[in-house]
C-alpha cells in the first residue's frame, strides 16, 4: 500500500475540482476559497464507529484526495459528540464474519486517515474516546472546544489498544506520558489535553475550531503538494508498515481476545450499565 500510495501521488495529474455529496453516514463540505474539504460524522446518537460509518469515512477520505482537495478536516454534526468511538454492539456476541469485515474496515480506514496524502486536522467538537481519540491523533493537527474529554481508555473497558492505536498516540504524546495514560485509561479534559499537547488548540465554537484548522492547513499553501506528501509518508512509513504486515495477525488477535467470556461479560455489564443510564435520563 506504502508503494502504491507514493506511485499515485507521483503520478496524479490534473482532475475535476467537483466534489459528489456525502455518503449517507458523512458529508463532505469544500470550502470554495480555500479548497479544504471538511468531513463531518453525522451517525446518530453519538457517531459510533461500525461498521457503516467506517466503510463511508474510507470512501469520503479517498474522495477528497481524488479531488485535489488542499486538505481535510474531520469534524462532527454532534453538538457534544466528536465520536464515542468503536461501536460496543460490533463487539458483543458478535457475528463471525461481521466482525471480520468491522475489523478489517477500521484497519483500512486508519491506514487511509493516517496516511493521508493531503494534510489533515480535527475540529474536535465534542467527547472524543477511545475510537474517537484514535482519529483525532491519526490527523496532523487537533482544536477542541472547551469542556469535552478526550483519551483512549481502553482498558477502563478491559480492553486493550492494539500497537497501531498507540502509535497514534506516540506520534503526539512523549512515550512516558502516552504510556501512563493508556495503563490508565485516562481521559483528558480540554484544558489537561492543550497541556500535555495532546491537542494543539483550543476553540470556543465548531465554526471557530474548523477556521483554526484551516489556518494551519494553509501554512502549506507556499509548500510544494507533492514534497510535503512524500515528507509525511516517510514520517509515518513505519507505523503504516508495520499495521499492513501485520494486518492478519492483528486481526486474529482482536477476534481471540473480544472472543473470550471475560471480555464479553464485561462488554454486557458495559452495556447494561448504559442502559440503565439512558432510562434515568
């Protein structure tokens, strides 16, 4: 995929600036003047990532670069929701070959966002956990509104992150910081997240967070496109490597641990509990 990916951007010609609309679990915005595409989750109630959303967020991802867009922001229509992330019923007592294609698609998914030839910011406009968090750090750049959570809290879940969600998170965090929190499973509050750089700024609306990312993606507007591609490429060419090795063998060892009965039982008390939550409400 690493060879493929640096052939197409040496080959790319000129195409259509157009851009179709969303699929039906995303919508793609490009912004006229500045040639920025914003892509929005919009998968109610709080953007959970199955097996759907993911395979609309691949699409929307590779549309945007077919395009030429100058670059890509990922936001949310949720008004305190930026993504809850991995969607918990995938995982509980789960069809077999269902959860190999979710699976499979977050796999292809991450190596898409992360690898992203154009460059990429989250206008994180909500709660942003586990799955969620996983996106955020997968982009270059991150502005959070005030008073939301960010994190990837795992084993709070009694789960645990596979290597390519944490080398998301050492792409942003120094490794005794970024280890600490997933043993944790700490969540960051706004505020905590600026401080230890886990984000790079703050916002006090979407509208304002979305022009904070596109005020950084235009600090490449003076870059040569194709340079700056390839520079990012080598920069993550490890981690990216690594997760398409080891792209079967990651997958049989997520369908053996969400498999055993401690897992599952916790997965159902998670569940339970939510339940419960949602009827006092």
């Amino acid at each position: 995929m690493l060879r493929s990916k640096v052939l197409s951007l040496l080959a790319r010609g000129a195409s259509s600036r157009m851009m179709s609309t969303g699929t039906k679990l995303t919508t793609v915005e490009v912004n006229d003047k500045t040639g920025i595409a914003t892509l929005t989750m919009c998968r109610p109630p709080v953007n959970g990532l199955n097996l759907e959303l993911l395979q609309d967020l691949k699409t929307s991802i590779d549309e945007i670069e077919s395009n030429k867009s100058r670059g890509l922001i990922l936001a949310s229509s949720n008004a305190t929701i930026f993504s809850a992330g991995l969607d918990i019923l995938e995982m509980y007592k789960p069809d077999k070959d269902r959860i190999r294609a979710f699976w499979s698609q977050l796999q292809e998914t991450w190596l898409a966002l992360y690898g992203s030839s154009v460059p990429t910011a989250a206008a994180i406009n909500g709660h942003s956990p586990a799955g969620g968090c996983l996106l955020a750090t997968s982009c270059e750049y991150r502005v959070m509104l005030p008073k939301f959570t960010i994190g990837l809290n795992e084993t709070q879940l009694g789960i645990v992150a596979p290597k390519w969600f944490m080398a998301a998170f050492l792409s942003v965090l120094p490794q005794k910081d970024a280890e600490r929190a997933l043993n944790q499973g700490r969540m960051f509050t706004t505020d905590e997240a600026l401080k230890v750089g886990l984000i790079d700024e703050t916002a006090n609306s979407k509208e304002e967070a979305i022009a904070k990312c596109e005020a950084f993606i235009g600090t490449f507007a003076k870059v040569n496109p194709l340079a700056r591609s390839l520079t990012k490429l080598q920069f993550r060419a490890a981690d990216l490597g690594q997760l398409e090795k080891e792209r079967k063998e990651d997958l049989e060892k997520f369908l053996f641990f969400i498999n055993q009965p401690a897992v599952q039982k916790g997965l159902g008390i998670y569940i339970e509990g939510l339940k419960k939550k949602s009827k006092k409400q």
